[in-house]
C-alpha cells in the first residue's frame, strides 16, 4: 500500500473511531443523563429566589398558562396595582437571583416545587383561619400514598421508564425513545397530512404543557423545546440524582392532570377530585380497595374501582370527549388498554377480566356539602366581598381558586359569640333571660322569633377605622348592616346635630370679623332664624373668647326649642303632624342639649326647618320675591319646573304599569280602573275613557265595550249609546276636562293613546313627547288666582332644592344613599339609613372630626413560598378633617349625656374592662351613643296634615355608640310587615341588647400585654421595630428580615420563605 493509502486508511480509522466515540457517549448520555445532570444541577443552584422586606428590583411574573392565571400569578402586576391605589404597600416581596430573571426573560418557566393545591385563604385578626378554600380537593400528600396499581398502570399509558432506577441521573424530562418516534412521525406527516402524529410528551412535559403553555396546549416547536427545558431545570433543581424528582412527578401528575369540567363544579383537576365528580367515588375508600386488593382475586368493587381510575388516566388526552361526550368510546378504549397491561404483565389477567365486567356509567353530578350557615359566615362574606372588590376579580368562582391568604380584621372569636347572642334572641326563653322583656321592650305575648338583630362593631387603630364584628341572625346571604335601608328612627338625630351644629359654625365664621354696627346693618330674611340667632349672639358676645368657636357652639346647644306637638308643618308637598314619645316633651321649651339627651322629637323637626330655611337663603338671597311678585319670570319658571317634574313623576308611574303588556291588555286594565258609581256616571266616564285613548274606535267596537262592562240591569238604549258616542268623542273636550270627566289622570289617558301608536315606546321618548303635554295639563297651576297653591308649590321646589344641599353635607360625613326625603321627618328617620354608615359616623366623631380609612383587610399574601410571593399591608393615610373637632367635641359629650342620664342610661357602667382571667380591671368605660327608634309606616294625610290611614312596614329600635377611646358602631333590632305592628318596642330593646355583649366587647377592649386573647386582636398592640418572616405554619423564615409598622398604624406580619 502507498503512503497515501496508509494515510487515507488511517484517517478513516480515526473518523470511525470517532464516530464510534460520539456515538457510544451520545448513547451513554442517552441512557444516563450524566452531562446533563451535572450541568443543569449547577445551573439549578443559581435559579433561586429569597423573600425580603419591602418591594423586590428583581421578580417577574409569568405571562400565560392555566395554572398561573388560575392561582392569580398572571395577574399580579395588576393586582399590585390596584392594591398600591386603595391605601396598601409593599411589605415583603420576593428577590429573583440574575440567573432566574434571565431565564424567565428568554420564555423558560422557573424551577421551583410548585404548589398542587391552592386557594383563598381568610384569616382574623390574630392568625386564626376563618375560611380555607382548597382545589383540587382531594390529593395524594406523597408517592407512597398512591396505590401501586396506579403508579404502574399510568406509567405504562403515558412514561414507562420514569422510575427506571438502572439510572439515577437520568433526565425525566426526555424519553429518547418516544421523542425520535415522535420526530420521525412529524416528519412524514410533512409529506402526507393524513398519518398520525401522537406526541413524545413525557409526564414531566405534560405538567408544563398544561400548566404554563398558553391555553395548556402545545402550539409550535419552540413551545415543546420551551416545556422540555423547563421540566429538565425542574427536575435537577435539588441536584444531579433526579429518583426523587421524578417520583414527585408521578405525584404532581396525578394530583393536578386537567380532567375537563362538570356543570355544578367548575373545573376538574386531577384523579381524587375526577373519581368523586365523574363517578361519585369516594377517594378515600378508592385507595383503600385499590391498596388491599388481591390482583389474584380482585372483588368486582375493587375492580370496578380501578377501571374507572384507568379510564380517567386514559381519558385525560381528550378529556371533554371522552367524559363529556363519548361514553361508549372510553369504556371500549379502556377495555383495550386492560388487555395491554395484561399481555405486558403489568396486572394479572383476574384483575383484567374483573374489570371488564364493569361498567363505566357516569354517576349524576355530586351534590355540594351543606355549606355552613350563611349566619355565621356573614364577616367572612364581607371581607370575601371587599377583596374581590379591591382586586378586581370577575366572579366568587376565580377569587376562591387565587394563590392569597388575606389577613382580615375580623375578631373570629367575638364574632362568633356575638352571632351565638343574636341567634338567642329569637328563642323566647334565651330572650327573657337576656332581660328582652319588660316595659319598652318586648311585651308578654310577642315572638320574638320575627325580630332581625345585628351588630357592626369597628376599632379605631391609627388612621383606620377596623371592622371587628359584623354580625346578624339572619340565615341568608342578605348582610342587614351594610346592605339594607331602614328606618333607624332618632338615630339621625345625631346626623342633624351634627349639621345643626355646621350651619352655626358657617355663619359664625362669615360675621365673626364684623363690629358691632357691621352686625347691625345685616339684612336677615325673617324665615332664617340660624342667621339671626348667631348675629344676635355676636353682637352681644363682649371679648374675643366669647366670639369664639367654641363659645359660639356652646351657645348653640343651650338655644331653646319648643316641644310643642301641637303644630301642622307644610312639608314634603303637603301638611304633616308630628308626635313626641313623652307628653312632659310637648309641654316646654328646652335646649338643644337637653332635647338631643332625651331624643325629642319636635325639637329636631323645628330644628330642621331652620336647617332647610337656611339653606334656602343661602342659594335664593332674593326668595321673597318668589312669593310677593306674582309676575317675575322666576316664579314663572318655578312653576314650570314644578308642572315638569310632578308630570313625570306621573308618567313614569303610570308606564310602569303598563311596561310589558299589549295594547289591548293595557285597555283592559284602564277600564279596570275607571270607578262606576251610578249608571249615568258609569256610562260617562267609560266613553269619555275608551274614546280618549281610542280615538278612532267604530261605533260598534265603542257599544259593545260599554254593554259588556255596565251592569245587566242598567244596559243603554241604542239611543244612549249613540248620544255617547257623539257627545264624548274625542275631539269634544281638552285633555284636561276628559281626566275630569272620566276622573283618570290625563296624563294617564296621554300616554294610553300615545302607546296605542307606538306600542313599544321607551319611557324616554314618553317623556319627550309629552314635554309640551304636561304643561298643559298643569294650566291651572298658572292661573293668578291660585296663588296659595302656586306658592305651595314653589316652597316644595325650594324644600327639595334644600335637602339636596343637606344631602351633600350627609354623604361627606358617610350617608350612604343619593338623596334624602325632602321633608322635616328627615330629622327622625324618613330618609332612611344603614346601620354600617351611622357607625362610620360614630367612628369620625370619635376621631375628633377626622375620618379615618375603613378597612376589613390588613394584609394580603399572594403566592407564599414561591418566586411570585409578594405580601401587601394596609399603611392608611392620615385621614381628612370633615368635622371640625370643637363640632367633634361637643357632639360626642351630648352622645355621652345620653348614656349618663337619657334614653340610654340603662347601659351606663356596663363595660367595665377585664384582665385575662375575666375579672374586672379598672373603672368602667365611657360610653356614648344615640338611640332610634323606627316605625315606618304608609300614610295617608287629609286636610291639616291630619292622618287618614296608617299601615305598619317596619319597626326598628337602633343604638349608635361609642366605647372608650377605640371602640364604635351600632346595634339594631327591627321586624317587617306583615308582622310589623304587632310590636310596641322602643329603642330600649337595641340597648338592652348591647348590653347582653358586653362582656364580650369588654373582654375586646382591656389594656393588656402583647399576648393577645381570643377576644383581643394582635394588630392593636404597638407595633415591634422588627418582626421575624414567617412561613404560614408559624415557623420563622430562613434569613427572615422585616420592619415593622410604626406606632399607631397596623402592625404587619407578611409570610415570607427562602427557596435555593
């Protein structure tokens, strides 16, 4: 041989030999995972993440995937957001290292032991769960836990070699085998579209695939390489030997695997949570019989067990085929794969045939458990209702399935005592011990069992106004404090005073400057009587001191009123009477201090008239020309206003009742409603009516209408009829003489006819069209000798034009709804109120005038233990001064005047504080409030404001207090009709019962050491300087590092947790 041979020969052997090295390595690695295992373990060591105080430089959060948009990881961002807006900041946030910021910045998902059950979490005020929401619902806690059987048949299914011990190290991420079948068959199916392609998906890509991948699919290469990589960074995040990685993969797999979704359930993850909703099986009695089987002699249970749990892990590749549609093709399928695992000796051919026996029936869709009593999760719901609000989370469904634990600022403990008091309320025995009857209270006879009980109770911490208890015995989701509108009597005395007392600083502070002969020259209209009084004062005050605000509010508490009930008042469009509790009330004057102490009505009423005729003045200086000038354009306009509101008033009444209904159905209930006292009347006012709103009725349609509805005994003659018929036509009278005529409302008779022409008019375009139409109708109203009910009307127009300007001072102070009642029963109640927002009211006047952030959510831990895991805290800002605190000052001495000596004074020294052994502990504490009591009623009024007729809705007795220097709320016992006007009691009963709790509220109250009881929260405590992580166990964090809150604001505990 040549030297060129030997060389060429040579060559050829080193490339052999070398192909034969990088083949045999290529395999060795294949088989073995060696490179890898040392080069992703390293890299594993540099993907870690630590969760520090305040906001993290270093953490992103995934963008897609079932899994991160389920648990909320998705939405942090903007969760975070939202969160920083209301009031709430970073209190501990996670540290992603440069590697795993890099990596997930290139589209990888991070290593790290991801959580297979999560949900919302609710916790009170001192770490104690309230509410724990789990999905999936039912998994294996480890390998060991999970049948053999399964193990071996899923395995067999979906990733043979998984557990292969032969090779520690080996990448469970990559099945070489199945992924070159799976290359191979993606090729072909290039040349011909018709050939299969089953995917070379291993378990651990398939965990990717359905939990980060958009949608759970696969829908490109790069997301294939991108679920591959990430489940191989997975698996050797704890080091090159990957045995108990992939173990932990056998377990994530079958405790999370999509299994579709069932109507009633929502959506179905892993095989616990399938068996129960596909087939009604009990997870726990599975594995039992799945663990004890006998593979030689299996019983048909037993058998019909593991084919059902089969049938779910071969289902899971098209799971809302196969459970949701295709019963016959799954049973057939899973017959299929019971034959291959026989003839593959994964079970013995007795368990095979066993199982084919049984059937694959789908069992109905499973009841939910009973939940626990809506009255005893009514705090839970608000803070449920608060956080999804704050979070801006869709439905109850996706809040419950969010990665959160929420630490609220419930007291779990009280409020359980207190919905226990509650509920002994409607018990007639528990009610008598409780001292509920007796005089103003319950009378002997009455049920008890009717009466609706709640109780709201807030604590002032720093600059936020907490929610401590939020109760009611009602079983429905129906929260009474915060969600109803009722009549709380006198209570909103306490919100007249407050405006009373806000008037008299105003106008103090617009003269306070002036001398004497500046308050002398002072033009003030002889109706406003708060003016005049305050100017008078001024000018006889002598020194600086007695001009001052306080001076000037002391004084106004001491002006006097007259109880006297023996007045009609033009209010509310009309003439109305008014009554006191007591009759020594109406027999004299007294102060404003005194009438508030004992809760007298006719004072408020006066009281309030001032209040409306001050407003008045301030918005129409010229108003008594309104009433002298019977010619100015504004008088005119007013009256114009009037005719236009009051008509649409009548017109949205009257289309509300005929919405919905055909033309001929809304005649029927016209004629319906046209009185018949004589024949010739009757006659009359049926033409008048049919041919008002009928214009174009023939004459046969118009007789035979008028013999079905007049009696037998009183049929007209044709003659009549046709006398009727001409005399009554439509164009025979205005608008006004056919309402007259036929005694219906002509703007009822208006809009008949308009809607018998256009039959599906919106009562927007009713009320354009009749624009032109009301006006007329009100032509009376313009005539100069109606002067009186012009006027009438015009002071109407005025009132409410005031109360809306009352109306706004009320929603600044916390009034929860859009407008008022314009009339002076305001002062008592009439326009309603919610016991929450009375409480909010307390809660400023407690704070001297400043409000203060309310809140029922202290901290919100999202993702805990993972490189998401962000914790928010509520750090309220100072509030806003609404009330000035000399206002603040005075009322809340009144509302202690009413404890000490007024219509409360039967809880006066009942909150006497108590030490950890319940024993009293120091003087009793201070307590204030304002008692209501309502009964509201529909009223009919005649000449003189003289009652007609009364009818019974609703009787409630309220009480709104303060306790000591933190504590503030209200308590309130009302009934609805039909059962309404049995019931006589007074506000009486809510202080008695206030005073059933408190013990409970004592126990809340009592200074004590950092150690907190069940009934005094952690969050009132001064807050430490530094406060050590914790996990949500209680364990201290690794390298766990905070700061606390400062004095006088919440105190925070985040979770927090190292993973490395």
């Amino acid at each position: 041989m040549s030297r060129r041979g030997w060389i060429l020969a040579g060559m050829a052997v080193a490339v052999c030999g070398g192909a034969y090295i990088v083949v045999s390595l290529v395999t060795h690695e294949a088989r073995t995972s060696q490179w890898q295992a040392r080069y992703m373990s390293r890299l594993g060591k540099s993907l870690t993440y630590e969760i520090l105080p305040g906001p993290s430089d270093s953490i992103r959060y995934p963008h897609s995937g079932p899994y991160d948009l389920r648990l909320g990881y998705e939405r942090l961002g903007e969760f975070g957001e939202r969160l920083l807006r209301q009031g709430y900041v970073t209190t501990a946030q996670s540290r992603m290292s440069y590697d795993m910021v890099r990596l997930m910045d290139q589209g990888i998902f991070p290593p790290y032991r991801e959580k297979t059950q999560a949900g919302l979490v609710i916790r009170d005020c001192n770490a104690l769960t309230m509410s724990l929401d789990r999905y999936p619902q039912r998994q294996y806690d480890n390998f060991d836990a999970i049948p053999k059987v399964l193990v071996s048949s899923l395995l067999f299914v979906e990733n043979q070699n998984l557990l292969n011990p032969e090779y520690p190290m080996m990448n469970p991420a990559l099945d070489w085998r199945r992924f070159s079948r799976a290359v191979m068959d993606q090729g072909i199916r290039l040349v011909d579209r018709g050939h299969g392609a089953p995917g070379g998906s291993t378990l651990a890509t398939q965990i990717e695939k359905y939990r980060h991948s958009p949608e759970g699919k696969t829908q490109s290469i790069a997301d294939k390489l991108r679920q591959m990589t990430s489940a191989s960074l997975r698996a050797y995040r704890d080091g090159p030997d990957t045995q108990r990685a992939r173990e932990n993969i056998v377990v994530d797999y079958v405790n999370t695997v999509p299994m579709s979704a069932r109507a009633g359930h929502g959506e179905i993850e892993g095989l616990g949570d399938a068996m129960f909703v596909w087939y009604g099986e009990d997870f726990a009695e599975v594995n039992q019989l799945l663990r004890e089987m006998d593979p030689r002699r299996p019983s048909p249970r037993a058998a019909q067990a593991y084919k059902r749990a089969l049938s779910l892990i071969i289902s899971q590749r098209r799971p809302s085929y196969h459970l949701r549609r295709d019963d016959t093709n799954l049973d057939a399928l899973t017959g299929s794969y019971l034959r291959l695992l026989a003839a593959s000796n994964v079970i013995t051919a007795e368990l095979r045939d066993a199982a084919l026996e049984q059937s694959l029936d789908k069992a109905a869709p499973p009841q939910r458990p009973a939940p626990e009593p809506w009255v005893t999760r009514k705090a839970v719901n608000q803070v449920r209702n608060d956080v999804q609000h704050m979070l801006g989370v869709e439905s109850r469904y996706d809040l419950d399935r969010l990665d959160l634990t929420v630490d609220s600022t419930i007291n779990r403990e009280a409020q359980r005592l207190v919905t226990q008091t509650l509920q002994r309320i409607r018990n007639k025995d528990d009610a008598r011990q409780m001292g509920l009857y007796g005089k103003n209270l319950l009378r002997d006879g009455d049920d008890p069992s009717k009466l609706v009980a709640s109780l709201t109770l807030f604590e002032r911490v720093g600059n936020a106004s907490v929610v401590r208890v939020q109760a009611d015995n009602v079983d429905q989701p129906f929260d009474i404090n915060s969600g109803a509108r009722l009549n709380l009597g006198s209570t909103a005395k306490l919100r007249t005073l407050v405006t009373y007392l806000e008037v008299i600083d105003e106008i103090a502070d617009r003269y306070r400057g002036m001398s004497v002969a500046e308050l002398k020259a002072i033009d003030v209209p002889r109706q406003d009587a708060l003016t005049r009084w305050t100017v008078d004062y001024l000018m006889k005050a002598k020194t600086p001191a007695e001009r001052s605000r306080q001076a000037v509010l002391e004084a106004a508490m001491e002006r006097k009123y007259s109880g006297n009930a023996g007045e009609a008042f033009f209010t509310g469009g009309g003439m109305q009477a008014f009554t006191n509790f007591e009759k020594w009330e109406g027999e004299r004057q007294m102060t404003v201090r005194v009438a508030f102490q004992h809760s007298v009505n006719l004072v408020f009423i006066r009281m309030m008239r001032d209040i409306v005729r001050y407003q008045v003045w301030q918005e129409h200086p010229d108003a008594a020309t309104l009433f002298e000038d019977r010619d100015s354009p504004r008088r005119r306009a007013y009256l114009e206003q009037f005719a236009d509101e009051e008509g649409s008033s009548f017109m949205t009444a009257f289309w509300q009742r005929y919405r919905g209904k055909t033309n001929d159905e809304r005649l029927k209930v016209l004629l319906d409603r046209v009185k018949l006292p004589t024949p010739r009347l009757a006659a009359v006012r049926l033409s008048v009516t049919l041919l008002s709103v009928r214009p174009d009725t023939d004459y046969d349609t118009f007789a035979r209408t008028l013999r079905e509805r007049l009696p037998k005994k009183f049929q007209p003659s044709e003659e009549d009829l046709q006398a009727l018929f001409v005399k009554y036509g439509h164009d025979k009278f205005n608008l006004n003489d056919r309402g007259y005529l036929s005694r219906i409302h002509p703007l009822e008779l208006w809009m008949m006819e308009y809607l018998g022409k256009h039959p599906d008019a919106t009562l927007k375009e009713i009320l354009d069209a009749s624009e032109p139409d009301r006006q007329t109708v009100y032509a009376w109203l313009f005539k100069t000798r109606s002067k009186l009910g012009q006027d009438a009307r015009i002071r109407t127009l005025l009132e409410r034009e005031a109360f809306e300007k009352i109306a706004m001072r009320w929603h600044r102070l916390g009034y929860p709804f859009e407008s008022l009642t314009p009339s002076y029963a305001t002062a008592v109640g009439a326009s309603g109120d919610r016991p929450a927002a009375l409480a909010e009211l307390a809660g400023i006047i407690l704070g001297n005038g400043v409000d203060a952030q309310p809140a029922a959510v202290r901290t919100l831990a999202f993702a805990g233990q993972t490189p998401y895991a962000t914790t928010y805290g509520l750090r309220p800002q100072p509030g806003k001064p609404l009330i000035a605190p000399e206002i603040a000052t005075l009322v809340r001495r009144s509302m202690l005047d009413v404890v000490q000596a007024g219509t409360a004074k039967s809880i006066n020294g009942a909150f006497v504080p108590v030490n950890r052994k319940g024993q009293p502990q120091g003087a009793p504490l201070a307590v204030g409030g304002k008692t209501g009591t309502g009964d509201q009623r529909f009223q009919t009024y005649g000449p003189g404001g003289r009652v007609i007729s009364s009818r019974a809705v609703n009787r409630s007795a309220t009480f709104v207090f303060v306790i000591g220097e933190r504590y503030f709320g209200t308590v309130t016992v009302h009934v609805r009709e039909p059962y309404a006007a049995r019931y006589v009691f007074t506000s009486a009963l809510a202080v008695r019962v206030l005073r059933s709790l408190a013990p409970q509220i004592s126990a809340m109250a009592a200074p004590g050491s950092n150690d907190a009881t069940l009934l005094r929260c952690r969050d009132t405590q001064a807050a430490p300087t530094m406060t050590t992580l914790q996990l949500p166990d209680g364990s201290p964090a690794l390298d766990g590092r905070a700061g606390g809150a400062a004095d006088g604001n919440l105190a925070f505990a985040p979770n927090g947790v190292v993973d490395k």
